[in-house]
C-alpha cells in the first residue's frame, strides 16, 4: 500500500517542485525589475533636485554682490553638462535657464547654453511625476521669465502671468500636494501685489501654513519660505496701512534670521516703519538700538549707515521737540560713509543720499536742498526702473519726499507728494483691471471636492455584494439620526425663546435687570470708554392718576420703541423700575451719550397723539449719564447715576447730567 503510493505521489511531487521553481524565478526577475526601476528614480530625483538648485542659484546668485561672478556661474554650468544632456529634465532645465538668461544677462555675462528646442509638454508632466513641488516651482519661473522677457513694460507682463500662474495653481489643485499649491499661490500673489494688494495678501495666507522653511538642499523649491511669505504680508499689510497687522508679521521675519543666524539691520526697517506710524516710538527705538547691535555683531559698515538712517527714520516721524537738532547731529558727518553702498538684492531706498538731503533740509540752503533733493529723487526713479515691482518703490520715494519737504517747512511740495502718494496707494493699474476680476476659488469648496472624490474611492474599493443591506442601514440610522436631532433642535429652541421671554420685559421690550447685569458686566469692565444711564420719566404717576393705567402702558410702550430704535446692538436697555430705566452705551462718551439722549427726548415730547385717550400731551423724561472705564462695580455706578437723576430733576425736570466717573468721585470726596 505505501509503496504504491509512493510511486504514484512521486510524479505529482515533481510537477509541484517544477513549478515552484518557477514561480520563485519569476518573483526574483520581478524584484530585480522593482529595483531597478526605483534606483532609477531615485537617480532622476537626485538629478532634477541638483539641476533645480542650479536655477535657483543662477536666478537670484548670478552677478549679485553676494553671490556669484560670471566666471564661477559659467563653472557651474559646464560642471553641470547641461548642454549635452537630452534627457526631459535636462530639456526642461536648459529651456528655463535659456529665459533666465535672457531676462538676467548683460552685454558682458552670459550663460554658455544653446537652446536648439524648447521643452515639450511630454517634458515638463515627466518632471511632475518625479517631484511635484519643484515642477511647480520651476514652471512658475519659466512663467515669470518669459513673459518678462516677451513684455517689457510691467502691465503687459501682467496680462499674460496673472493667467498663465492662475492656471498652474488650478493645476496644482489636482495634485492635492499642498505645498505645490502652496508654491504656486505665492508666485501668484507676488503678480497681484501689483494690481490688488488684498488678492495677494489672500494669495499668501492661503500659501503661509504650507510654506516651508528655507532649505539649501532643496532651495528652489523652497526658495519663496515661511520668513519670505511673512515678509510680504508685512508689506501688503504697510501699504494698506494696517500697521498694527503687519507689525506680527515682521517680528516673525526678524526672530526667524536671528533663529538662522542671517540676521541684519536690513530686516528691522518694516517694524520700525510700522511702530513709527503707530506711534510706538519707545518702541521703535528699542528695535533701532538692536539693530545697531546686529550691524556691530555683523562687522558691517553698510548695516551700520542703515541703522543711522533707522534712527533718523523715528526721529523725523516723532518730531517733538529738540529731534530736529538730533537730527541734525546724527546727519552732519556722512564722509565716511562716502562710496558706501547697499545690496542692490533687496529693494531698500537710497540712504546714504537721503541721510544727506535729511541734513541739508535743516541746516543746507535753498540751492542746496533742492539739488540734493534731484539726486535723491533720480535715485529712487533709477531704482523703480530696475526693478519688475516698482509700486512700493515709487511709494516709498513719495512718502520720503514728502517727510523731507514737511521738515524743511514747505508744506506745498510736501502736500504734493502726499497726493501723489494717496493716488498710486488708491489707483489700481487700469490696463490690467479686468484681472482683478478672475474668481479665487474657494478653498472650502475645493476641499469638499478633494473629499468627495476620496470618499468615492473608497466606497469604490470596499464595494461587495452586501451593498443594498447596508445602504438600508445607513439610510435608516440617518432618518433616526434626523429625527433625533429634529426633536433636540425644537426642544432647545422652544427651551431658548422661554429663557429669552423671560428676560424681556412685556410692555417695554427692554430687558429685566437680572438680564441687564449680566448683559453688561463684561463689556464694563474692559478698556472701552462707555456710558451707563439711568433715566426717569417725569410726573408719570400725574399721567397714570389723569388718564388712567392703560394710557400710562401705553407712553412706557412708545419710550421703549423710541429707545430701543436708536441704540445700537452693542447697547442694552433696560425697565429698571416702573418708570425707571437704565441704558448702557458702549464706546461712548458722555458727550455722544447726551446727544443721543437729546434725540430721543425730542422724539419722545413731539408725540402728543395717544390711542388709549382722546387727550392731547406729550412726555419727557430726566437722565443722569455717568461714563466709566474698566469699572466692575455696576452697583456704585448706578448709584452716582442716581445722584445726577435726581440733580437733573432738582433742575427743573426734562433735564440731562453728565459727568465722569473719576470726576465725579473727586466731587463727592
């Protein structure tokens, strides 16, 4: 028995080892394949990453005082074998780096590439498939570029790269990598800030929690970071002047280079411009002190002439007395500053030549305030026209004009400035108007899209044969699930219009006191300058005794309506008594609260028509209004109102008391 089974089992055996062996041949060719095939693209990752930071290097290194020469950038060009490469990255690269040169080069630099072909579309999806945020990044690059080469003039740019980088953000939409929409937004806002600052400011804070950091290893795709998009906002914020907004944003830019060790006096000049038109000049002056320190720290005599023009910045804004002479002192040497000049990678003013036309606007004659006044002008105009965002700069140049004329006393150039200063703030660019017209589109919406789509794949993939059943159940539980919340939802409504009935009184429509002390507990006592009045109406028992009860309902109805028309939501109104009532007025001060009362009370004796009756008269009433500040003790403060009613009705009735708090404490000491 077992021999024949063994003879039998024998070929069965043999056929299974077969193919076994098989199948374990074929699954190691396949890992081998995988393999492969991943090393392979981690190689074309390590390429694009490499030949991205050349881009990067070339676009904001190339011939700039802190970077590199033309000699070295040629280095890294032929180091890179660019030129030979025919892949789709190399393709790519060389059209990017063909624009840039382009829009960069001057009559003696520029790049040693030949452009036979630009890349194609089947180029540029290859590179996505390998690293999405930096395909994103080097499109808007190719974008900018090109367009600023194929326009010169700033609004013809704008026509076709507005477009162009809308389109890319929809199309990093689709990818849902939120850094690349995040890249493409910020490029995108940088454009707006030419035509709409409060598209780019949403632009960036759209991009802002997905920026990243700074990273050299991955610099063009992180070339446009956090400290970047913080720096702009500040900016926008500046020029919409919401100082107090920016001033959040420059403080992070400022901790942010002390954190990498980058730090300058450079970064502080957006603070200290907002704390000046703040008024914070304490304040100011701290920063302009540690940027001193920086500029000491940093061994460097252009951050130490800017950290002068800081603190003459505060001074020409503060202006109080004896700052025209500290101005005077700090701006009468300058000669060895002489040939000292700033980097021309940021966009700062001309300061050594504003620092010199500050000094002769005090101290220089007619001739020579004028002609130093030229020259810093001529400045300002060379410096606009290099540069592709020339609004802020024409802005800045305006406003400085402006403070230098105001400080020399002629206030006709000086108002002038300021004219043109409000229309170039106030006037978009018209010839491209109907592009702040393209619809942002909503990132709520976008996001429900993203997880509709997600949810459908998913149900997609968990799909079976018991799909029927559990739409039952699911349509099921969610019937019950309305109805439950239906019935909760009635139940607290029917609970809410109770609670709310019952701290209104009926005849009036203002509120019982109970409701009125809670309602205004808090707001009393914040820093908010308010108003608490208590007012009384006059001879009210006459009316209820002459006319009856239902007339004298009925003048407590129409106070209650006249008041409660003239109040603001932030007011509460209260029936105090029986013809006894209190009004709180928030952010008021006792001469707005008695010009209000005085409204009312006008309102209130021109009626003389009442329905319950067929006689004729009209009511008034008298108030005591006390205005406090950061007070909690609502009781002592309707007690000094009291006080000032019952002053008011001594006077003769009809009559208004106004006074402070701590004025009316010191009288009653």
């Amino acid at each position: 028995m077992n021999i024949r089974f063994s003879r039998a089992a024998s070929p069965l055996f043999h056929f299974f080892f077969q193919k076994t062996r098989f199948c374990l041949f074929v699954v190691i060719v396949s890992l081998t394949s995988v393999n492969a095939v991943a090393n392979n693209f981690l190689s074309e990752e390590e390429k694009f990453r490499k030949l991205g930071n050349l881009v990067n290097t070339v676009m904001y290194m190339w011939n700039s005082p802190p970077g590199l020469n033309n000699d070295e950038i040629t280095q890294l060009i032929i180091a890179s074998e660019i030129q030979q490469d025919s892949s789709a990255i190399g393709k790519v690269i060389k059209t990017v780096l063909y624009h840039l040169d382009a829009s960069l080069s001057t009559s003696g630099s520029k790049l040693p590439l030949d452009l036979v072909d630009e890349a194609s579309p089947d180029d540029w999806t290859y590179l996505k498939n390998i690293n999405a945020s930096r395909y994103f990044a080097l499109k808007a690059v190719f974008i900018m570029y090109k367009t600023a080469n194929a326009h010169l003039e700033t609004s013809e740019r704008l026509e076709y790269s507005i477009p162009l980088l809308y389109s890319l953000k929809q199309e990093a939409l689709k990818t849902t990598d939120h850094h690349a929409v995040a890249i493409t937004s910020i490029w995108l806002a940088m454009e707006y800030s030419e035509i709409n600052q409060m598209k780019a400011v949403v632009e960036i804070e759209y991009a802002l929690p997905f920026l990243k950091h700074f990273d050299k290893e991955y610099n063009l795709e992180t070339a446009l970071n956090k400290r970047m998009a913080h720096s702009w906002l500040a900016d926008a914020y500046t020029n919409l002047n919401i100082y107090s907004r920016a001033v959040a944003h420059q403080k992070f830019v400022i901790e942010d280079s002390k954190e990498h060790d980058i730090a300058t006096s450079y970064v502080y000049v957006g603070l200290i411009n907002s704390l000046n038109h703040l008024q914070r000049f304490d304040d100011a002056f701290t920063m302009v002190d540690e940027s001193e320190l920086v500029s000491i720290e940093n061994r460097s005599v252009q951050q130490t002439l800017f950290s002068l023009w800081l603190r003459v910045s505060v001074y020409l804004h503060r202006d109080k007395q004896g700052d025209r002479e500290k101005i005077a002192a700090l701006t009468e040497n300058l000669s060895h500053f002489e040939g000292v000049t700033l980097p021309t990678d940021i966009n700062l003013l001309p300061v050594l030549s504003s620092l010199q036309a500050t000094h002769l606007a005090l101290k220089g004659s007619g001739t020579e305030f004028e002609m130093a006044m030229d020259a810093l002008t001529s400045d300002f105009d060379l410096q606009a026209k290099n540069s592709s965002y020339s609004s802020s700069i024409l802005l800045t140049k305006h406003a400085h004009l402006r403070d230098l004329h105001r400080l020399r006393g002629n206030f006709k150039k000086a108002l002038f400035h300021q004219h043109r200063y409000d229309f170039l703030r106030n006037q978009p660019n018209r010839s491209v108007k109907h592009l702040d017209e393209i619809n942002i589109d909503s990132p709520l919406q976008r996001d429900i899209t993203i997880n509709k789509l997600q949810e459908m794949a998913r149900l997609k993939d968990k799909q079976t044969l018991k799909l029927k059943a559990e739409r039952f159940q699911a349509l099921t539980f969610a019937l019950v699930a309305v109805m439950s919340t239906f019935l909760l939802f009635w139940f607290w409504r029917r609970q809410r219009s109770r609670a709310q009935a019952s701290e209104i009184d009926d005849l009036t429509g203002a509120l019982v006191r109970r409701a009125m002390f809670k309602a205004i507990a808090k707001p009393m006592s914040s820093k908010v300058t308010s108003c608490l009045v208590l007012l009384d109406l006059d001879h009210f028992k006459k009316v209820n005794d002459r006319y009856g009860h239902v007339v004298g309902d009925e003048v407590l109805t129409k106070f209650g309506k006249v008041v409660r028309q003239r109040i603001r939501k932030t007011d509460k109104f209260c029936r105090y008594g029986g013809e006894e009532f209190l009004l709180y007025l928030h952010d008021t001060t006792e001469e707005n609260a008695k010009a209000l009362l005085e409204d009312v009370k006008i309102s209130i004796e021109s009626h003389q028509d009442w329905s319950t009756t067929e006689a004729t008269f009209s009511a008034s009433f008298s108030a005591g209004v006390i205005q406090v500040k950061s007070e909690r003790n609502i009781n002592k403060i309707i007690k000094a109102c009291d006080n000032l009613l019952y002053r008011a009705k001594s006077a003769g009735r009809g009559k208004i008391e106004t006074m402070s708090f701590p004025a009316y404490l010191n009288e009653n000491l």
